[in-house]
C-alpha cells in the first residue's frame, strides 16, 4: 500500500491526539495533583500556625478552657472542612475538632511520631492507622516557656484534594481538545491548500510520464504549489514541443535523403537495364554525383549540428574579422563573377580583433554569402559591413534578392526550414545552414537577427565579443 503525505499528516495529527491525552492523563495529572496537593498543605499550615500561637498557646499558658478553645476550633475546622487537633508529644489527644473527648477516658494515638514528616511540614496517609482513608495532616508545635507543648494537626481528606485537582484536570482535558479541534483548522488548510493542488501537480506528473502530453491542468495559486504546476505544465510543454520537433526533424530527414537516395537508385537502374543508352551515362552519373555531394553535404550539417549542439568546445582565440571576411568573400568569386553579382565590403578600421573560433565564424560567414548570392538576382550587390559598438563587433550581411516573408522570418532558423518563396532557388539546399549559423553563434554567447522585405532583400547581423587587445592598442 502506497502512504501518501496526506495519510502521514493524518497519522501525525491522530498521534498528537493520543500522545496529548495520555501526557494530560499522566504527566499532567500528577504535576497537578502535586499543585493543588501542596497549595493545601501550604494553606492549612498557615492556618495551623496561626492556631498554635493563638488558641493553642493561651490553652497552655491557663488564659482560657478547652471546652472554649475547642468551640473555636469547631467553628474553624467546618469553615476549613478539615479535622483540627491538639495532641501531645506522647500522642494523647487533648482536644478534636470532630468530637467532644471525655475526660475519663484518654485517647492515645499509638505511635505517634511527629518527625514523621521529615524536612516537610505535612504527611500524607491513614495518620498512624487512626483514619480508614488517606488524610493530608499537617503538623504545628505549641510552644510554651520555650518548650514543645503539643501539636496542632490539621486533617483534611486526600479524597477532596483529588477532586479539586480532577477538576483542574478536566479544565485541561477540555482546553486539550479545544487545541485539538483549532488544530484541525490546519489540517483543512493543509488539505485545500496543499494537499489537493499537489495532488493535481502528481497527476498530471503521472499523465505526461504515460505520454499524455495532451494533459491540462490549472493551479490557481500564487505560492510556490503554483509555481510548480506552472514549472510542471511548461515542462510538460516542452517536453511535447521537442517531441514534435523530434518527429519533425525525422520526417525532414527522411524526406531529404529519401529524394536523392531515389534518383540515384533510378538514373543508376535506367543505366543498367538500358533505358539510358550508354552515350548519355556521362550526364547522368554527373546527375548521380550532384546527389551524393547533396547527401554529403547533408550529412556534414547534421554532424555539425549536433556537435554544436551537445556541446563542443570552442577554440576560441584572438583574430581580425575583417581579414576573415575578406578571405570568405574571395572564395565567391568564381560563383559571383557567373552571376555577375559584386560583393561591396564596408569595413570599419583596418582591422578589428574579435575573441571568438576562427573555423566556426569562417563557416558563419560562408553559409550567410553562400545564403545571399543563392537568393539575389542576377547582376546585384552584397554588401558585408561591420561596425563597433560597446564592445561588440556587429556584421552584417545585406542581399538584394528575393526576401523572406514576414510570416517565416522567425522559423528561418529551425532545422530543413524553407520558405516557399526559396524553394524554386534553393534545389541544392538542406535546409540546415541558417540553422548552423544560429548554433554556432549562440555558442558564443552572442545573437544573430534578421531583416527582411520581400522584394527588397535580407540582412542578417550578428555580433561578437570585441577582444580586449583593441582597447589596449587605442590607449
């Protein structure tokens, strides 16, 4: 059986019940009984004492009778609800406050020991087995010329004392279950504000780990349980959003390779049972060599891509941006010079130093120009700046070609993306290059945007870290 947290709160809550009376029933009851025990030991050897030097002294010292004294005593020992007694030091009793003594006959308590109390003032018991029940007796000395006379016992039944404290003690039974229900109150909170909401967040959980990415569910909490549903809900979007683009990214491999795979396997058969006569194998295995390069270059983005993206190092290093640039747009000419397209450079300074990888940049460059002279028309410029600005180094590649529209300017990015303006220009491509340059340059920790109109042309800028050497140069 699977404990929940709610049935641990529920078992912790019923033992702080338990625990609570059986603390109040024994621990409680006893400090208690100890209080009301010794706050009427206390009262009556007051009492007592005030009897030994008043009464009790006048009776020894001949200023008054027993039979008046006794009345006095009766009168107090109902007002006290107590027994009061004179006895001597060899345990006759002179006078009790319960009955009238005759003078006849002594009543002598065998055994009498008043050190029986010890270093206390009072003794707890049946008083030397006068009494049938426990008695709370309290003992004063009657004092004479400087001599021990006789004592004043006070008696009061252990019975009243314990009703008394049975009293206190249902004042905190009572204040217990009082605790007990204002408790609860906790327990309701902890149940609607806790338990429940953490109940939809397990779930939920337990939907999106079936798969069931499809799951919704709200939290309308401001706390940290709302926190983490929405933490869990946008994980669970994410996780359903990378799925899709996982099956995307299949789709569109599969769909590329399967493209040339079969024109290959189809020029390749139509040369082998005849259909192409062999005066026309040159061109087609031209064809066929084409479509491998395409694969190639097909596989080498997807490599690139993922290398980048489970995070390959970057040899990062000093070098100047505009050498690189100048070196890349050289590469082009050939390309440029068939299309009759010239590439305008605007650079600022001599040289500017950037700290960043030489070879990813290089390939940054490459696949931006490689971008703008496959999409801009026949005798046009590309225009490659760069320029400085808070110790940042911002490129810009600029064509006057056919544009993106504005609705695919965000996806141009993703992987195999190609707007349907590009399609008819773009035969050779994989879709992947654009999606290289944004790895790449997240890498270092810097951004790339893209402008576009279409009609108009595309500008790609992208910025890196200015290395500190310039800084240093210009002081």
């Amino acid at each position: 059986m699977k404990r929940t947290i709610y049935l641990k709160f529920l078992i912790a809550y019923v033992l702080f019940a338990v625990f609570g009376f059986i603390a109040v029933g024994t621990v409680i009851s006893n400090m208690t009984m100890e209080h009301c025990r010794r706050a009427r030991a206390e009262s009556l050897y007051s009492e007592a004492i005030q009897i030994a030097n008043t009464y009790a002294t006048d009776l020894y010292n001949s200023d008054t009778t027993i039979s008046t004294v006794q009345s006095q005593l009766i009168d107090l020992s109902r007002y006290m609800q107590s027994t009061i007694w004179i006895i001597n030091p060899s345990g006759r009793l002179v006078i009790d406050s319960s009955r009238v003594l005759d003078e006849n006959a002594e009543v002598v308590v065998d055994g009498f020991d008043p050190t029986v109390t010890g270093s206390t003032y009072y003794t707890v018991g049946d008083f030397f087995g006068t009494f049938p029940e426990e008695e709370l007796s309290v003992f004063a000395p009657i004092t004479a010329n400087f001599k021990v006379r006789a004592y004043v016992v006070i008696h009061t039944p252990m019975s009243a004392i314990k009703t008394e404290a049975y009293e206190l003690l249902n004042i905190s039974y009572v204040l217990l279950i009082i605790l007990f229900l204002l408790s609860a109150i906790i327990l309701i909170f902890f149940t609607e504000l806790v338990y429940i909401p953490l109940r939809k967040v397990t779930t939920a959980t337990e939907q999106y780990a079936s798969g069931n990415m499809d799951y919704k569910f709200t939290l309308e909490s401001d706390d940290e349980i709302g926190y983490l549903g929405a933490a869990v809900s946008y994980m669970a979007g994410e996780i359903a959003r990378s799925e899709e683009d996982q099956r995307k990214f299949i789709a569109n491999v599969s769909h590329d390779f399967r493209s040339p795979l079969t024109s290959i396997r189809g020029y390749l058969q139509a040369m082998i049972d005849g259909t192409i006569p062999p005066d026309m194998h040159e061109h087609y295995l031209q064809v066929v060599l084409n479509e491998t390069d395409r694969l190639t270059k097909l596989t080498n983005g997807l490599l690139t891509l993922n290398n980048i993206g489970s995070g390959m190092m970057l040899e990062k290093g000093e070098f100047d941006i505009n050498k690189v640039i100048r070196d890349t747009a050289a590469t082009f000419e050939g390309t440029c010079r068939s299309k009759m397209i010239a590439i305008e450079l605007v650079l600022t300074d001599e040289q500017m130093i950037v700290l960043a990888d030489m070879g990813k940049i290089q390939q940054v460059l490459y696949n931006l120009m490689d971008n703008a002279i496959k999409f801009s028309h026949n005798d046009s410029v590309i225009k490659i700046e760069t320029t400085e600005k808070k110790n940042k180094i911002f490129v810009s590649v600029k064509d006057s070609g056919i544009g993106i529209p504005k609705e695919d300017q965000k996806m141009v990015f993703e992987r195999f993306y190609k707007s349907d303006l590009s399609r008819g220009k773009d035969k050779k491509g994989t879709g992947l290059g654009l999606s290289i340059v944004k790895e790449i340059i997240k890498a270092h920790g810097e951004n790339i945007n893209v402008i576009s109109t279409v009609g108009v042309g595309t500008e790609f800028v992208f910025s890196l870290p200015k290395a500190k050497v310039m800084d240093e140069d210009l002081v």
